[in-house]
C-alpha cells in the first residue's frame, strides 16, 4: 500500500470549550477518524492550537492578559496539559503521539528547517502521530502575530503531505462575513486565490486564538503552487476528518495546481520559513515577466518600495493593485532600490551608486517563490 501523509491543524475555538478546558471527547472522535484512516493508508500529522487558552484555565486567569511573560507562562502551563490529552486520546488506538515545538527561528534557518522535516519523516516511519505548535513559551512574535495556519502548511510542505486540513469554527470560506450578510454563500471550491478571493476574508474572530480566514489564504496560497490541496472545513462536524480524506465535499477545498510550480524545497522555505520584512511594487511589464515568462525580477520594473529592508532579507512582491504576487530573498537592500525607481536601464547603469543594479536581478528567479 503507498501510504498517504495528512496534516490537520485544529484550531483553539474548536478544541476547546467556553471554560478554556480541552474537549476530552472531541479529541476522542478524532483519534478514532485517525485511526480508520490509518487503516486506509494515511499518516497523520498534528498542528495544534489552544496552549495558551489551555494554561490560561489552568492559572485560574479569566482574561487574556496583555503582556508577554503572562502568555508565555500560560502557553508552558498550557502546553503539559494539550500533551497528554492527545496522548490519552491516541493511546486508546495504541497509537504513539510525540511533541515537536517550533518557531520561526528555527524555520527560517535553512539547516534547522532540514533538521526538523528529517525528524518529521523519521516520526512517521516509526508510525508516531507528531502533535505540532508554535513553541509560544519563548516565541514572542508567535504570540503577537503568529497563526498556526501557517504553521500547518509549513509542516505540510516539510512532511510533502497528500492533503492539509483546517478544522476551524466556521464552515469554510464564504463570499461574505457570514456574521455580518445572513445571505453568505459557502464557496466550496477556490482554483485561484485572486484580489476578489483576499477581499472576502474577515479578520480573526476567536478571543483566545489567532489568524482569521485571511491567514487560511494565505496558507492555501502557498500550498496550491507546492501542488497540496488544502480544505478549510468545520471541525465539529461529525466524522469531518475521515470525510474530508476520503474524497467528500466538506468545506472549502483550495484546489492544488496540477502542474505545481517550479517549486523546491530551498523555495518553500523562502515562501513560509521566514516573515517578510519589506516588499516591492511592480509595473504590468514586471508583472507579467515574473508570472508568465518564468524571469527573475529587474529592478528597474520596481515601482516604490515599502518598508526597510537588507541584502538577503525575504521581500513580498506586489502588484499595481497591492494584490501579493510572488515572494524572494531580495540580493539589494532596500536603499538602493528607493534610488533607482523610475530609471530606465541605462540610467541605472550611468549611475556610479547604482550601476550594480544594472547588472542582474535584485531578485533571482532561483530564490522567488511565484504565487500565480
């Protein structure tokens, strides 16, 4: 049997209840879907939410505090308590669980990123279930702005996962607030994730989770061009996982490029390893050059610049209409890049500051990930 790999992420509101305990009983429904589809040829994976609200009912605190040591506190606290409920649950299976805490330090270093998907594949070998989370008790940009939607399809891509689910509190993604519109309609299938796509994504709607529909974009954008199909479902549905596996449609599914992206492992890490600490904004000819002819980026198809950034930073590449195109390791620092927008070629290289920039891309095709 060719064995298939499944990454779900479970979000905070799913899991746990209104008084911020672990649902014992949920977690039991979905370790015996893990199991069946054990039997069926699939390896699961474990990205979970919930350390903090978890550690939070543990301390006796009834709000969310704002400062970091007091998170950080809870998600330690938290964490102990997440552990062995799946390991409870699992264990029933005579399944074994393991805990792997990253953050994006350890990502955005290329050989600790290699480290931690030899530890994933070696994990599954042994037939261990990995339960995986954002390490929050020393990450603080994890807790400020971290979403582990992201953590799950960079644990998708480092494990070459068949399929990555996101069990959440909301049925998928409509094409509108249903909060807000009573008339939202469900959007059960997404081929391309265009500026109408990003537009009706609200903002995180949990108090104790984070991320939000537009986080689960961007996730499912990064996974259609490593050619993983992502579906953003309800959680609490009956039998949702085992379904979802199988073929049924639940959900929204983020449907993977059939052709995937000149994609590589060194690429995957450029497009999640690492927050981006700036971007760029193209003309239509830039645009197009990078999209349909395969090219590396010029700079003198570089419109303005937002933000800071140094030689060998990781930059988002925008379009005219803002709309997130592509995503590199930029080999200028943002500086030089201010000077030379709107200069023809040959200005740049009459430029003694700026004739470098004449000579090749600000940004390699080899290091440019290419969302389109």
């Amino acid at each position: 049997m060719n064995r298939k790999k499944l990454v779900v992420k479970i979000g905070t509101s799913t899991l746990i209840d209104e008084r911020n305990n672990v649902d014992e009983a949920y977690l039991e429904r979905l370790a015996t879907q893990i199991a069946a589809l054990r039997e069926e040829g699939w390896d699961t994976v474990i990205v979970t939410s919930g350390a903090i609200g978890c550690g939070l009912e543990r301390l006796g605190i009834a709000e969310r505090p704002s400062d970091i040591p007091s998170l950080q506190a809870a998600a330690s606290v938290g964490q102990t308590v997440l552990t062995s409920a799946y390991a409870r649950a699992l264990d029933v299976h005579g399944i074994l669980s393991s805990l792997v805490l990253l953050t994006r330090r350890d990502t955005a270093d290329r050989t600790a990123y290699l480290h931690a998907r030899d530890t994933f594949g070696r994990l599954i070998d042994y037939g261990v279930v990995p339960v995986v989370n954002e390490n929050d008790t020393v990450s603080v940009e994890q807790i400020r702005f971290g979403d582990n939607d992201t953590l799950a399809a960079l644990v998708a891509c480092l494990v070459e996962a068949d399929l990555c689910v996101i069990l959440s509190d909301i049925e998928g993604l409509y094409d509108a607030p249903p909060h807000v519109s009573p008339q939202a309609q469900l959007i059960p299938l997404v081929e391309r994730i265009d500026a109408n796509i990003m537009a009706v994504a609200g903002d995180a709607g949990s108090t104790v989770g984070s991320g939000g529909m537009i986080s689960k974009i961007r996730a499912a954008r990064v996974l259609m061009v490593a050619g993983i199909p992502l579906v953003v479902c309800d959680g609490r549905r009956a039998n949702v996982l085992a379904d979802v596996a199988r073929g049924q449609d639940v959900g929204t599914r983020f449907a993977a490029h059939v052709q995937p992206h000149e994609i590589t492992p060194k690429k995957l890490w450029l497009a999640l390893g690492d927050a981006a600490r700036g971007a760029v904004v193209v003309d239509a000819g830039a645009r197009d050059a990078l999209v349909r002819k395969g090219s590396s980026l010029l700079c003198v198809g570089v419109e303005r610049v937002e933000g800071r950034f140094d030689a060998n930073d990781i930059v988002d590449v925008k379009d005219e209409a803002g709309m997130v195109i592509a995503r590199g390791k930029v080999g200028v620092a943002s500086d030089a890049i201010v000077l030379a927008c709107g200069l023809t070629r040959e200005e740049v290289e009459q430029n003694r500051l700026l004739a470098n920039l004449a000579e090749g891309p600000i940004i390699h095709r080899d290091e440019l990930v290419v969302f389109e």
